[in-house]
C-alpha cells in the first residue's frame, strides 16, 4: 500500500476509533477489560480507539459481541 492510499484511509479508522471507544464507555468497560477480553495489549487498544492502529476483523467481531453493536454499525455508524 502507498503513502496515499494510507492517508486515505485515516478518516474513516479515525471515525471507526470513535464508535468503538464510545460503545465501550456506553457498556462501562475499560481498556483493559477489552485488552482481555481480545488477547491484546491495553496500549493496542488505546491506539485502535485514536486510529493509530487498524483493527483485525476476528477483533472487530469480537468487540461487536463486547458492546451489543453490529459490525456494520461500528463500521459506518448506521444501526
């Protein structure tokens, strides 16, 4: 993947960082709780959660049973 296509693809991991931090401060858990919960780091979460770091789908899935969301939700923010 080049520079562009990187940049590109900030806003939306960006946005997707937002929804997923939001839907783990509406369930009440924690970074760590998470990090458990997904066989990661409390850092890697922290980074996912800022757009830092991308999400793997075995872990999108994951969260998505986590926080009672679908995955399309926390991908596009439509219910």
């Amino acid at each position: 993947m080049n520079r562009v296509t990187a940049d590109a693809d900030e806003p939306d991991r960006l946005q997707l960082g937002r929804r997923l931090r939001d839907a783990r401060e509406y369930v009440g858990l924690s970074q760590e709780e998470v990090a458990f919960a997904l066989s990661i780091s409390r850092p890697a979460v922290g980074n996912i959660e800022a757009g830092a770091r991308k999400v793997e789908a075995f872990e999108l899935n994951k969260l998505s049973e986590l926080y009672g969301r679908t995955v399309d939700f926390l991908l596009t923010g439509n219910a």
